[in-house]
C-alpha cells in the first residue's frame, strides 16, 4: 500500500504540530512513532482495549481507530499533557494515592478516559464512573481501585508525609515506580528504540501442524522494497532449542522444517525503518503442507509423537502419594465423586512483548519486557552462540505478565537480527502475534473421588488429571509437579493419591499462568468438599474448618508445618458467611436466585523442591546515597516497592533515601524469576540479609553497637546509638570495584528437599494461606451470572504493603472471575480481545479484604507470597455459589450462560 | 491503495464506480480501520464521506428523522427527539463499543458492516427503517432488512453506498426497545439480540407490531408470526409466551464457543418477551 500524504495541523497537549500524515496512518502511530508521545499505548489496534485513549477536542477517542489526518484543526490531549509545570494532576495523584496504577500499561487510557468523565462531572458516583471507564481494559487491578481514584480525585488530598525509618514494613506507601506512570514517562517494551532500528517481522505458521519449506528468499528479498534481511532457524548460530526448564529444552525459535503449532515463528524479515507499513507479508516466499494435528489430549496419547523421545505425547507424570487411599475410600461414610474440565486460558496482559536490540562493543543488548531477565540473558546466549556475559538484557516496564512473560519471546529473534546485520532492531508484537505465539494456561481434564468419615473428616482422596500443555515442553514439568501436591486444598488428608500428566498436543503451548495448574485443581477439590459437607450435613464453612491443616500436622508430602494461616482465614470468615447465607435466602420472588459459595487455597511459594536462589546488593555511595540492586523484575505486583521495603527497614534508612537500580544483568545480580510468588518471600529475605549485612558493616566501621540509628546525608553518614553522635566521612572511604565505600550481597535459597517417588519431602519452606466468599445471583431463563459481592481472606504472614497486597487480591480475583464465567482460549477463533473476552468494569463486584499476619519464620519480617493464592479460590467459590443458586453444578468452564442453563435443565431433567 | 475525500455524493458515486477494484467507504472508520490494519482487506480504493454535506446532519422530515451516514452514536444518542420517538434504536447503537468507539461508529457503518450480530440492525429493522442508497442509476430506497446479504456482505450494487438512515414517524402510543445477550457485562458482541417495536391503541390492545432477531441466522430476521402473536393482544402473558415461542421457531443459530444452538433459540425468545414488555413500558408512557 502507498497512499498521497496531506499536511495536517493541529494541536497536541497545547502545543502547535504540523505533520505530513496519509489518509490511513492512526493517530496512535503518528503519537508514537513520529512525536515520541509513547505514553499513549497501543493494545489491540482494534478498539478493543481503549489503552490508546486520547482526548480529541475533549472528548474520548481510541487513538488506533483515529485516521491522523482527521485531527487536523483539533485539539488532541495525550498523558503526557495531564500534569502541568511538573505537578501531578488531582487524577493523577488520586490513581498512586488508591494504588489505582499497578503494571501501569492500561493507566493512560484509563486516565484520559476518566480525565474527559471528571471535565463534565467533577464528583462521579461510582456506576459513572463505571461507565465512562468502560471501554478501557485493565488485566491487574480487578478494577476497583481505579473507580475508587475516579470518584476521590476531586478530593485533592495532600501528599502523605515520608515514612519515617524503620516504619516502612507494614506502611500502605504509594508504589516507588508509579507517578511515571501515570505521566505517561514510563517506558515499556515497546516505548523506545534505537535510531534506524531495523524492524522484525516475524513469519508465523497459520496451521496447527504442517511441514514447510522456502522458496527463493535471496530473490523475495531482492524484489521486496525494505526489506533489509531475511533469517530461518539455518541462520541461528547456536543451539536453536530453549525451554525454561533446561533438560526440557525443545522449542527453537525459528522452527525447522515443521511448524507444531499455529503461530509457530518460522522465518525474520528485517524491514528498513519506515517499511513496516507498507509490508506485505502474505508474499513472502513460504509454502505450507498442513498435516494431521493432534488437539485433544486423549486423541494425542494414541497420536503420533510430537517429540520422538515422547512417546504418547506423554512430556511428564506428576505424582504425591501417601497412605493407603483406596481403603480409605472404601471405608468411608461419604464419597463425593466427580469430573471438570478446564479451557485454555490467555494471560492477557494489555502490553504485547516488544523490545529492541543493539550491539555495545562486543555486547548485544536487548531491552524488553519480562519477568525473567537472567533466564533471557542465559538462553538467549545459548541459541545465540555467545557466553553469556556477552548478552545483557535490560528489563523494561512489563506491561503485565502473570507467567507469559517468564519464557523467551521476542529475544533471541530481535538479537539475532542485531547480532547478523551489526544493526539496532526492534520487534512489536501484534496483539494477535502474542495471542497466537506466546503460552496459555494449562486445559484440564481431572477426576476425583474424597471421602469422610461420619463426623465429616476427610479420610482418603484420589485425584488424576490430564494437562494439554501444547506443543512445547515450557512449564508442563512445573504443572504436574505442583498439582498432585497441592490437590488436596490446605486440608489434612491422611491417605492421599494424585496423578497429573501433562500431555503433548499441536495446541498452543500451555505455559506458566499464576498457579502452575493449582487453580484448575482446586476448584476439582473444592467442588467435591461442597458436595461432601452436604453428604454430611455439616454448613460448608464448619465443613472446611473441621478439615483444615493445623500447625503441626503433616501435608500429603508429609511435610510437618508450622505458621499454618487457614484456620485464621476461614475463622475470619464466620461473620461475613453468615451474611451472605441470610443475604441468599432473602431473594425476591422471579427467576433470578441467589447463591453463596466459599473455597479455599494454600500455595508453596517458590520452586518445587529445586533450588531458586535471589541474590540483593545495596551499596552507599561516596555521595552517602544508598542504591538498592533490586532485580525483582516488577511486573506491576509491586517488587520494586516491596523489596525496598524490606531492604529499608532491615538497613535502618528512610524508605525515600533510597535509590533503586535495575533489573539490568549488568548492573544487578539475579533475583530469579518473577513467578511462583517468590519475590516478597525469597528476594524479600535476601534484601533483609543485604540490608541487615550493610547495616553491620557501617556499624563495626563506626564500633557502634546495634540499635544506633544511621542518617545518610551529604557525604557522611551519621550513626547515633543515644550516647553520641558518630559521623563517617565518606569521601576518606575507598570506593570498591562497583563504585559503593559501602556495599552487601547476600543470597537466601529456600531450604527445601526433592521429593522422593512418592513425593515425599519438603518441596516449599513457605506457604501461603487463603479463602473466598462469592455472593451472586443467576438469572435461570437465561443461565446469566451475576456476582455481588466478594470477600477475601488471604494469610500473609506480614503485609509489608497493604494497599498493593489489595491490588493483589482484587487482581486476582478478576482472573479468576474470568477463568469462571468466561474466558476460553481457541486458536485460530480467538485471537483478538473482542473475541476473546476478560472481565471488564461491569463483571469485577464490591471485594472485602481481610488481611491475615500469621508470620512464618522463614520469611522476611515474617512474609509469605501471595500473588497466586489470591486468584486460585474464586472460581471454585464461584462455582459452588452457582450450585448453592441453581442446585446445578457447572463441571465445564468456563461456565458460559449456556452451560449455566444447560446444567439448570439436566438437574431438572 | 488509494484514499480520496469526497466533496459530494455525485463525487463519491463517481470514484466508487470508476474503480474496478474492491472499495470500502469510511465514515467513522471503526470496522474499516480495523480491517485494513489486520489485513482483512486490502482495498484498491477508500473514499471518506464524512466531509459531504449532510452526512453529519440529523433532520426532521415527515414526522420522522433522517439521519446522516456520518452521525455517529454519541450524536445520535443526544438527540432528544430521535431518543424520545425510537429510544429502542437509539439504545441499539449507544451498545456498540465503548464510549471510544461512541465517538466514531455510525448506523450506516454498522449496516454495512453486515455482521449478523450487529446491535443497531435489528432495532432498525423493527423500526421499518429505510436506508436511501445513492449510485450511479441515483438515488434508491431500500428498506434496511435487505441490506444485509450474509455475513460481511451487502445488496449494494457497485459504486453505490448509504447516505443516510430514515427512521419513520410513528402514531401515539408507540414505543420500541432493543435487548441483546453477551456474557460480559459491556463492550461484547451480541450473542442474540432482539428488537421490538409496536403500537399500543387507547383501550391497551396492540394493534402494531414488528418483531426482529440478531445473531441466530446469517442476516437479521425479521419474525412476522411473533408481531402477529402481540397484534390484537393485550400484551398478557399469553400474547408474550407465544411471542417467545414464535421467535424461538424462528432462530435458526449456529453453535459456536459464544453459545449452542438450544441456548440461543431459547434466549431469543427470553429477550423478545423482555423487550417487548419494556417496549410496551414505554408505549404506555
């Protein structure tokens, strides 16, 4: 395509720009690409997201739908032109003060959305707000801390005063990370490039399975105008196979004469900057010949293996055994028995991976969004063919991740174009490239049979289940690890069997999703308890209580805990399930019904019974500044903020003294991967180490015993133990080898066993605590849901935060709210946001938090993880409420209205 | 690719014919955008309308209003007078995308995009809506339900293209009103839809009525044997259970992931029933 280019002025955020712009070109790249005005996203290209909201003379437009040229005489107003002489709007400040920002991606759009509902409506009651905020998606928050800073921005509130030091464990401080994003300033993956980026098309398979070959790509490239360079798996100079789990390893990143799944990259082409545009992909010299694909796992075991070495598509069995689990069942009083399965489920997250490359001498450099940095720096060199201290990769702002972004993308592709051509490139992925591309949650398809006793203690449970994990290996192992052991919910259960298999399909690769697996099993468990405590006769909170793990008591693995947290959560729940036990039986007369349903969780946070070390270095400065190497990558859940937390309070050092640095792999040591809900925990304790170990260091340099406290100031510290004033100079120090005249590096490793093949051992040192509430109603002519309210209680141990341990909650209910009522992954159907729905505004209801601190000495100051718990109760809360409403119960998800009413008519039938 | 602004609908008559290629008209550019971005299509020729006069115009005319193939939702829906004589219209279009999308998307847009599962059709349809078609042979009235010709396809000949939308008067008593299924709370794609537009006479019996179903058949249906199960009734729970019933017979869906062929004949008749009971609401004043 080419197209006559018309000169249009106009105005953006009060500044006069005259720019050449054809017909079609969409304000969102004209912001982006030619006026550097990045704060304005760019989601979905298809109106589906509203992350590109603007204002256009006031009012609210999807900057990607907008031709350019149409904005000639108007007024457009970005982000970037909310704040004035550098201060922060009332809109702005109310979205940090609420923690209404957390990965920040959607917060512009949200912003400008909510900028043009405050022009008219300075003081909007929620619903309006609900409203006018519609049309923008959001992936982390669960949304209610947004309509809470909407309706408060008018109230302007003053700055909250600096937390003072040692007070910042426990304070609800604003996250450090957030007035950039709400400025719009923040740079995401896809925010900055290199001038004369070369930019990277990737050739993707459109089938699920096929054998491919290339036609003359020499003379494609040569006929083709901008392209700059063409590379196939023949031009990847090392191992051209990665995976997240080393001996798993089996993806390349360019396939190899067979693509096994659609969307399978296959081919690079680098476009000359400016050539994208006019690209046509579909003429580039590939033919395909589409063969057999095996989509269902029980068709898979009996199909042609996908990977020779394995047989049955079988990647992995998972197993925890113990007791005698078949006489247990036999001898019961009462047996619930049942079947669910699970859909794939599409992380989501509004940002699409993006990033570019560059060569720095002899080293590449790769900025990106991820939640794994060194794991991308070490598999990138692999297929690379560098040591790794020849890649660095910079982590960017991610744009939300919740486990996609843990495996490699866009990083060995932009690398390889930069490491062949010596020339900067950069690579966007289009929503439907990282819809098609990137990894899932697992489908499941699991039985399970528990029984009780007569007094309603569980006796016995056995469980299976099969896990489609798609074509490559990615997080498959960690999946059927983690289920068998966590399957049995945070309840005691003396004899015990669980099987998962992850099975090999020509699917989309299912990967890590928050939970590794423990959400799909969960809600197979607690569907059953439901079933059991009615079986019983016993309400199904006491139910619940009667069965939960006390301190002391041994898990399937056989593990014996201490600072057990699910009796202090259900016991919290007392009141608020009496109330909506009365609020259910109070239901008007017609066809909508009311229900209530509780669920449980417990989660081991960190590895499985591997090692997942976090190393924290903090260093003071000559200057007397204290710099954090925070590695944590923060995808929105708040490491930043956290981490420096700990790392203040166990220094001794005003939280807002401290400078944060990273994650880069060349400037801070690795904090592992942001997965398994290990950051708070495991990076946690290794900052309190570094921070208690530079502490020390000051203080034997000053010969001051502990309890003094320290003042960093201009060139000195200052230490005072109540007896005197001690002052260090710091300028008479020695700078080490990173530039600090103080400095500590401390690593904490979880201390866990492997398990033997009966599972047995200690496969996580900390674990976290949690269960839900759901209210709802169903409106049973047409099988709708409609939730009412929400309550959460979550163990943490210590919140070190609470108003982003909130946004974790409320975030993870919204994605089990979708893995519920609507979210179902299909390829080649639903790879775009339109078709593939998540929860909006209208679908997240009111949530109460309760937060509980049953401190576990393992963690810092006594944290345990959270992220993942919070998601795992709601859908089987969700569930069980349906059935409480309906007498139905819903045994595939998600539960779509159609399924809600089919499940009404075989009850009835 | 090609991309002209039209200064008339003589102009744009005459660039849609000359191209032998395809063509798409852009109006609010909501679909076409999208589709030319995602390389659904790759038109030889685009031609803006928005700059004719008129198209960005709502008139009165003959008791009724004609609206513009421009007018976006956001302007459609600060009509008073269209939002008092066709609310069910008005809250048709207002349910396309978000208010982003509000800002941009059109009726006519939304009718030639020819989506089965269009929101403002099946009002339209109920209404007795006539779209006046501006080509090469002139001008032509058509009424909206032969528009649509199948999914993403119309029964517009070649260089023609809509220039506005006539929504009729109506006599007193009247009234319209238009539901649709999603599973989400907003911002989705109708998984059914219904349109019901009638007239209620002084001593409460129907004595007019148009019954019109989106997302069960290729192109919005019109259900002659529901309005006939409303006219002469009261609108009692008789008259609406055979109503129900008639648009359920007449559902012909297709099972995809967004719902089975049972659920949506059933929830065809549910929301039928619903809006012709708000619609009566409304009728009754």
């Amino acid at each position: 395509m080419s197209f006559d280019t018309r000169p249009a002025a106009f105005t953006v955020n009060g500044r006069q720009v005259e720019i050449e712009a054809a017909p079609t070109e969409r304000l969102s790249h004209l912001l982006r690409e030619r006026l550097g005005l990045t704060g304005t996203k760019v989601g979905c290209d298809a109106g589906d997201c509203g992350a590109c909201t603007v204002l256009v003379d006031g009012m609210p437009q999807c900057a990607c739908l907008m031709p350019a040229a149409r904005v000639a005489g108007r007024q457009v107003t970005t982000v970037e032109g909310l704040a004035s002489d550098g201060r922060l709007s009332a809109l702005q400040a109310a979205f940090l003060r609420h923690g209404a920002a957390q990965c920040g991606i959607c917060t512009p759009g949200m912003l400008m959305a909510a900028a043009a509902l405050l022009s008219v409506n300075p003081r909007p009651a929620p619903a309006e707000a609900e409203a006018a905020l519609g049309g923008v998606l959001c992936r982390c928050t669960g949304y209610r801390k947004i309509v809470a800073a909407v309706c408060d921005a008018w109230a302007d509130a003053p700055r909250p005063a600096p937390v003072p030091a040692g007070r910042a464990v426990g304070a609800p401080v604003a996250r450090l990370d957030g007035p950039p994003k709400v400025t719009g300033a923040d740079v995401f993956g896809a925010d900055r490039w290199p001038a004369g980026a070369l930019w990277v098309h990737v050739i993707r398979s459109p089938h699920h399975h096929a054998d491919f070959s290339f036609g003359d790509l020499a003379a494609w490239q040569a006929a083709t105008p901008g392209v700059a360079a063409v590379f196939t798996a023949a031009d990847i100079p090392g191992r051209n196979a990665f995976g997240v789990i080393p001996p798993f390893a089996d993806q390349p990143a360019l396939a190899v004469d067979a693509a096994r799944f659609r969307g399978e990259a296959v081919a690079l082409v680098a476009l000359e900057p400016g050539a994208a545009e006019d690209f046509d992909a579909t003429a580039f010299p590939v033919t395909w010949e589409e063969l057999p694909a095996a989509l269902d796992p029980e068709a898979a075991k009996s199909a042609p293996a996908i990977h020779p070495a394995r047989p049955g598509n079988l990647l992995i069995r998972g197993l925890v055994r113990r007791g005698d689990p078949d006489a247990a069942l036999a001898a019961a009083a009462h047996v619930a028995e049942g079947a669910i399965e699970t859909a794939y489920v599409e992380h989501a997250y509004i940002e699409p991976e993006a990033g570019c490359a560059y060569m720095d001498g002899e080293t590449l450099v790769i900025h990106t969004c991820t939640q794994a940095p060194h794991m991308d720096r070490d598999d990138t060199a692999v297929m690379l063919g560098l040591p790794p201290e020849r890649v660095r990769i910079v982590a960017t702002s991610t744009g939300g991740g919740f486990g996609s972004k843990l495996d490699i993308s866009i990083q060995p592709l932009v690398g390889l174009v930069t490491l062949k051509t010596g020339r900067p490139a950069r690579i966007v992925y289009t929503r439907g490239d990282s819809m098609r591309s990137t990894t899932k949650r697992h489908p499941a398809r699991m039985r399970a049979r528990i029984g009780t006793d007569a007094a309603g203690r569980v006796t016995g449970q056995v469980f299976d289940g099969d896990f489609n994990t798609g074509a490559y290996a990615s997080w498959g192992p960690t999946v059927a690890n983690r289920v068998p052991v966590h399957a049995s919910g945070p309840y005691s259960v003396p004899n015990y069997r669980a099987e998962a298999r992850a099975i090999h399909t020509n699917g989309p690769i299912a990967g890590a999703f928050r939970g590794f697996g423990v959400p799909q099993a969960t809600i197979m468990q607690e569907v059953l308890y439901d079933q059991l405590a009615a079986d019983a006769g016993i309400d199904r909170l006491a139910f619940r209580q009667l069965n939960a793990l006390t301190d002391g008591e041994s898990t399937v693995c056989g593990q014996r805990l201490s600072a057990v947290g699910i009796g202090a959560c259900l016991a919290a729940l007392e009141g608020p399930w009496s109330e909506a036990l009365a609020w259910a039986a109070d239901a008007p007369a017609g066809p909508v019904t009311r229900g209530v349903g509780i669920a449980s969780c417990w989660y081991g946070c960190g590895n499985t019974a591997l090692p997942n070390p976090s190393t924290i270095r903090i260093g003071v400065t000559a200057a007397g500044e204290v710099v954090l190497h925070q590695g944590a990558a923060d995808i929105g859940q708040g490491a930043n903020t956290v981490i420096a937390q700990i790392a203040a309070d166990a220094l001794g050092v005003a939280l807002g003294a401290i400078r944060l640095v990273g994650p880069d792999t060349a400037f801070t040591p690795d904090a592992g991967k942001t997965s398994a809900s290990r950051q708070t925990y495991v990076s946690g304790r290794a900052a309190e180490a570094a921070g208690r170990a530079l502490r020390s260091a000051i203080l034997r340099h000053a010969n001051v015993a502990e309890g003094a406290s320290l003042g960093f100031g201009q060139g000195t510290i200052v230490i005072d133990d109540g007896a005197a004033r001690h002052v260090i100079d710091l300028a008479a120090l020695a700078e080490g080898r990173d530039g600090y005249v103080f400095a500590a590096e401390e690593t904490y490793d979880p201390p866990t066993t492997a398990l033997d093949a009966d599972g047995q051992g200690t496969p996580y040192a900390v674990y976290g605590y949690g269960a839900q509430i759901v209210e709802l109603s169903v409106d049973t002519r047409l099988g709708t849901v409609k939730l009412h309210r929400i309550t959460a209680a979550h163990d943490l141990g210590r919140v070190i935060n609470p108003v982003l341990a909130e946004g974790q909650i409320e975030g993870g209910i919204a994605q089990g709210i979708g893995l519920a009522l609507m979210e179902d992954y299909v390829p080649g159907r639903t790879e775009n946001l339109h078709d593939y729905l998540i929860p909006t505004f209208g679908d997240v209801p009111e949530i109460h938090h309760i937060l509980i601190e049953k401190p576990d000495p393992e963690g810092p100051f006594g944290a345990k993880g959270l992220g993942e718990h919070v998601l795992i109760p709601t859908a089987p809360a969700i569930l069980n409420a349906i059935r409480h409403a309906t007498g139905a119960l819903v045994t595939r998800l998600p539960a779509t209205p159609d399924r809600v009413l089919a499940a009404i008519r075989s009850k009835g039938a | 690719m090609r991309f002209e602004v039209a200064a008339s609908v003589a102009e744009a008559v005459r660039m849609l014919a000359a191209e032998p290629g395809t063509t798409r008209v852009l109006a609010g550019g909501t679909d076409v955008l999208v589709q030319l971005r995602s390389g659904l299509v790759e038109p030889d020729l685009v031609v803006d309308i928005k700059r004719i006069d008129g198209m960005r115009e709502i008139r009165a005319e003959d008791g009724g209003f004609r609206i513009g193939a421009a007018v976006s939702g956001a302007e459609l829906g600060e009509d008073a007078g269209v939002r008092a004589l066709w609310p069910g219209v008005v809250e048709g279009m207002e349910l396309i995308g978000s208010t982003q999308v509000q800002g941009r998307a059109t009726l006519a847009g939304n009718l030639c995009n020819a989506s089965p599962a269009a929101d403002s059709v099946p009002a339209m349809v109920a209404a007795d809506a006539v779209a006046r078609v501006a080509g090469p042979a002139g001008e032509r009235d058509v009424p909206v339900a032969q528009i649509p010709a199948g999914p993403g396809k119309t029964t517009l000949a070649k260089g023609e293209f809509i220039v506005s939308i006539f929504l009729p008067a109506r006599p007193a008593g009247s009234a319209d009103a238009y539901l649709r299924f999603i599973p989400r709370t907003e911002m989705d794609i109708a998984v059914c839809s219904a349109g019901v537009s009638l007239t209620i006479g002084g001593d409460g019996t129907c004595t007019a009525a148009r019954v019109a179903l989106g997302a069960v058949a290729p192109t919005v249906l019109l259900v002659p044997d529901a309005a006939a199960a409303l006219i002469g009734s009261k609108l009692d729970d008789a008259a609406l259970d055979a109503l129900a019933a008639a648009c359920s017979a007449a559902a012909k869906p297709i099972d995809d992931k967004r719902g089975t062929v049972a659920f949506r004949k059933k929830v065809a008749g549910v929301l039928a029933r619903r809006a012709a009971v708000i619609a009566a609401e409304r009728a009754r004043g």
